[in-house]
C-alpha cells in the first residue's frame, strides 16, 4: 500500500507546488493511517487544515481506498 500511496502524493505534489507548497509521506501504518508532513508555503498557511482534508486527504483515499485516514506531521 506505501508504494500507491506514494504514487497518488506524488501526483498531488504538482498542485502542491504550483502554488510555493509540498507534501511528503512519512509513514503509512498497517492499520491504513497515511502520515504526511506539509512543507513550504503549506506550513504556516491558515487554510492548511482545509488543504490536509479537502485536498490531500480526499485525494489520497481516492486513489487508494485502503487508507482509513491522513494525518499531517510536524
């Protein structure tokens, strides 16, 4: 499951970064919990939990119905 997980982020990234921000996967548990780290312009930004839900989260699980849940890291 990493292996998917790590192709649907990368294909997030693009978005990601177009606008000065970036994701990364941390871990992905055996129970289906996908940690990711936001980076760049998505750290510090107000709409960040709005990015790691609507955007990240739904896509992830999207791509990969396996994952029961994201969850940003410091």
């Amino acid at each position: 499951m990493k292996e998917e997980v790590q192709k649907a982020i990368e294909e997030l990234r693009v978005h990601l970064q177009a606008d000065g921000g970036d994701v990364e996967l941390v871990d992905v548990t055996e129970d289906g919990v996908v940690k990711v780290r936001l980076l760049g312009a998505c750290e510090g930004c107000p709409m960040r939990e709005m990015t790691l839900t609507r955007g990240v989260s739904q896509f992830i699980k999207r791509k990969v119905p396996q994952v029961k849940d994201v969850q940003a890291v410091p």
